[in-house]
C-alpha cells in the first residue's frame, strides 16, 4: 500500500542516519553528480539545506523533522488499528464454542 511505502521509506532513511559513516570520504564540493539513495527518498514537500555537505546534514532541519514525526505517528496508528482489528479477530475465535 503506499501507507506502507511511507513507512519504509522513514525506516530506510533513519537507518542511513544511524549507520552513516562519516570516516568515509563523500565529496561536497563541487555537488556530486549522483544524489545519495536516501535523498532521493525524501518527500519534494521536504525542504533541504542548501548547504555544501554531507547528506544527513542537508536533510537535518524543521522541515524533515515534522514530515519524520507526522510519518512516525500515522505508522504508530496504522500498527495499532490493525493489532485492534486481527485482535477481535482472535478474541472471536477463542469465544467461539462450536
């Protein structure tokens, strides 16, 4: 669904952040011509610092953080209203006495 390409989204850009190394060489200067995976995954309604630097850096702002915690809680609703729905499932089947 594309709920869930959202959500995977978010996860696969939190775990670039987590894992970036910065002991690795990434040029800045002049931009590179190919643009990092993770950016390419941000919204186009999420603003970038138009800055000379790594990645994670440019994405860094209010912008990216209200997209992250609008994204974080519409995947915390969505996992909660389907554990709701398959739970009466299995509260149905367990009272059931046939």
């Amino acid at each position: 669904s594309a709920a869930s390409d959202v959500y995977k989204r978010q996860i696969f850009i939190r775990n670039e952040l987590v894992h970036f190394k910065v002991s690795e060489f990434e040029q800045v200067v002049p931009r590179p011509e190919q643009v990092a995976e993770a950016l390419k995954r941000i919204p186009k309604d999420v603003e970038l610092n138009d800055i000379p630097h790594s990645w994670p850096l440019r994405i860094l702002n209010p912008s990216f953080a209200e997209w992250s915690v609008k994204t974080a809680k519409e995947m915390i609703n969505y996992i909660k209203g389907a554990y709701q729905k398959n739970l009466s499932k299995v509260e149905y089947k367990v009272n059931d006495k046939r």
